[in-house]
C-alpha cells in the first residue's frame, strides 16, 4: 500500500512537472525575482541599505525597508535558497518536459502519415485536386520544392521544415545547459573586492558573496606595481591603470599587466577587474621633520572631486593642501582660503620660512576578483538557445497525396508561414501540369 501511495506521489509529480503552464508559472516568478534583484543593489553592506531604505514609519508610501530586504535575503536573491528552488525546479520541469513531451512529439512527426481520405483532415489543411493523374510527376514536384517524400502504393506522404520541430527541443536543452551553468557558477564561484594602496601586495580574502563549494586561492599573492590616470581635454577622467604582478607562494612572478575598465586580468579561471580609485593619505616633509604621512579627504564641491588636508607648519600657522587631479599640481592655500602657492611632487617650497617638500601622493585602486566556472556553459547554453530560437521559425509543412481512379487530391498544413506554404503548393501545382499530359 505504502508502495502504492509512492508511486501515486511521484506521477502526481511527474504530471505537474511536465505541465507546461507550471514551468510558464516558474519561468515569471524567475523574472520576477530577477527584477527585484535588478532595481534592490545586491550583495551591499548593511549600512549601505540601512542609508539607502530607511525605516519611516511616518510614511504609509514606504512599503520596503531595510529591515524586510535583510529579513527576506533581498539584498543577495540570487544566491537565496528559495531562487535556487525555483532554478532547480524549473530545471527539472524543463526535463520531464522535453523527454515526455517535445522527444515523443519529434518521434511522431517523423513516422510516415498516409491517410486514405484527405477530405477528412484538419479544417485547416489547404486542399486541392488535379486533374491529370501521374505518381512520379507529383513525386518530381514535391522533390522539386524540397520535400522528403514517402510513398505507398497510390499515397504519398511528403514533409519539410522538420528543423523547426528539433529547434523547440534545443531551446529547452540550451535553457537546461544555461541554468547547470548558472547553477555551476552560483555554488562554486566566489566574489571578492579589494581596495589595495599602490605598491602594497595583497591576498584575496575581503569576499562578498562566495558558493557553497567554492574555495579561495592560497597560494597566490597579488601586488599593485603602480597605479596611473588619463585624462580627457576637458578634464574629465578618460581611463585608470592598474599594473598587478601576481607572485606564488615562493615569490616567483608567474603573470603580470596593466589592466583598466573592460580589460581585466584572467589568471587561472580568476577575473581581476579594474573597478575604482581613490587618493588616501599625502607624504610630505615639513622643516627638518621626518616623513609625515596624513590622511586626505575626498570632497565634491560644484560637481568637481578634489582632496584636501589641513597640516601645521608652526604653532600659529596650518596650511590646506587641495589635489583636484593624480599626478598634477598641488595647491596650498592658508586657512583662511588665500592660494599661497602652486607645487608638484618632490619640489621644495617656502612658506613662512618653512620649507614644505610633498613627497607622494598615495592612491588606492579598487579591485573586484572573481571566478565563474560555469561560464563557458552558460555561455555555449546562450548561443545554442539564440541559433536555435531562430531555427525554431522554419516551418514544419506536411503534404498528403491520394490518388483516385479520375484524379489526384493533394492536402496539406503547416504549422507557420501560411503564406509562404500556399505558394508551395502552387509551385508544386505548376510543375505538375507542366510535366503532365493526358
């Protein structure tokens, strides 16, 4: 009996998989999820939503907060247990229904169809007779227009377009290819982001998101050898650089380049991209001192970034030190905003018989390392899915052919391209009676 329950439970579930309006519903709740996940910013700190999705218990219009976005796992749902639910179920959905459905469907459309009474087909079958009465000619006609041609006694059965029939099939093992590939990704990748000073080696470790089975690399050690910037005429930024070497756990150097947005460094299945820059500290000499190194603070002023310290020089005297650009002119303006003098890195200046000297500005360039492993199926699951999306337009068009004692009845249907299949049967029409004669 309890056999018997089983049974019922796995057909039961069996029927629903294979239902095609359950992976429809599937496939909308997937979108869904992914438009959430698009307009709610992933994978953030908790300050950062705590700031951007206050609490507002004044404003009836608030229908999220912070609280319910960490409470629910929005603030990473593409690595939620419920969405990976949803992946798998609409992956084994896809399944039942490509071999219950779509394998079975492909296997009928291939058998020979004869059918004895045409008249009798499908209302929507295109129906015609000729007069003149000659099996191979009909069979040359139907050649002619490309059709694959079966014949039995005084039938034919005649079809083309049976591409279009696999291209449906295809569409599903390329979503199925797409999903283990996203799924290879979600629990074996990992993401890290680092913000490393110029010069400073470093090791990957600050993770904001990682799979279930993904692990970090050891034995590889990473170091900014220095950090540039282009600008464009107008000032505005044109493009940062990075140059990272990557040592082993020996010290030998095993790969090195400069990357910059859209050109990272690929190492072994890891992706380093050039993400951000920052300045963070100043070093100067002042007087007879030692090297000074003082923080510097990023400020936007008229849609303008610059940086600025506040450093004394005596007991009575603080000077402000602006950097508007990397690798440009620094000025150095007194407290009470008057531009004493403009300097440059390693250049000695005078100000109230002190000599200031800058020596570096330190910068910071931001990193995002990443692996993918299931990228390359996801990638192969894509291109099958777009090839095969086209495919899926050829038409699949039958054509049935009984001959009678005074003539011969064509029928015929298609699944698209009505149009296009009625010039078919007038072309096959043509050649017929031109190489027919009584």
């Amino acid at each position: 009996m309890k056999l018997l329950n089983l049974r019922n439970i796995v057909w039961h579930t069996f029927k629903r998989l294979r239902n095609l309006s359950f992976s429809i519903s599937l496939l909308l709740i997937i979108a869904i999820i992914s438009i959430i996940g698009t307009i709610i910013e992933q994978n953030q700190s908790i300050s950062y939503y705590q700031t951007t999705y206050p609490i507002q218990n004044q404003s009836l219009n608030m229908i999220i907060n912070w609280k319910i976005i960490l409470n629910l796992g929005l603030d990473h749902i593409y690595s939620n247990p419920f969405f990976i639910i949803i992946l798998i179920l609409f992956f084994c959905s896809l399944l039942t229904c490509t071999f219950s459905n779509q394998l079975p469907s492909l296997r009928n459309a291939r058998k020979w169809k004869f059918l004895q009474q045409i008249n009798k087909r499908n209302n929507k079958s295109h129906f015609t007779t000729l007069e003149k009465i000659s099996i191979c000619n009909i069979i040359y006609s139907l050649y002619n227009n490309h059709y694959y041609i079966f014949h039995k006694e005084r039938c034919l059965y005649a079809y083309k377009g049976l591409a279009g029939r696999i291209a449906p099939i295809i569409v599903h093992f390329s979503i199925i290819v797409t999903l283990i590939g996203s799924l290879i990704s979600l629990l074996g990748g990992f993401t890290a982001q680092e913000i490393i000073p110029e010069g400073e080696i470093f090791h990957i470790k600050n993770t904001i998101q990682s799979g279930f089975n993904s692990t970090l690399p050891d034995n590889l050690i990473g170091k900014i050898q220095n950090f540039d910037i282009t600008y464009n005429k107008d000032n505005s930024i044109k493009q940062f650089f990075s140059n990272i070497v990557l040592y082993n756990s020996q010290g030998q150097n095993i790969h090195q380049k400069y990357i910059f947005v859209n050109s990272p460094l690929i190492f072994n299945g890891i992706t380093f991209y050039q993400t951000d820059w920052s300045i963070n500290s100043i070093r100067m000499k002042i007087g007879n001192s030692q090297i000074i190194q003082k923080p510097i603070i990023k400020h936007k002023i008229n849609n303008q970034i610059l940086w600025s310290c506040q450093m004394p020089i005596s007991k009575t005297t603080h000077i402000i030190f602006i950097v508007t650009k990397f690798n440009n002119q620094i000025s150095i303006y007194d407290t009470a905003n008057n531009l004493l003098i403009h300097t440059k890195s390693n250049e000695t200046v005078v100000i109230n018989n002190t000599a200031v000297e800058v020596l570096e500005i330190m910068t910071n360039t931001g990193l995002q390392i990443k692996t993918d492993p299931g990228i390359i199926i996801t990638y192969t699951g894509f291109l099958t899915l777009m090839i095969s999306i086209i495919i899926s337009y050829i038409s699949y068009s039958q054509v049935w052919v009984n001959s009678t004692i005074k003539h011969i009845e064509i029928a015929g249907f298609t699944n698209r391209a009505t149009l296009s299949f009625e010039e078919d049967l007038i072309n096959i029409e043509e050649t017929y009676t031109q190489y027919t004669w009584i």
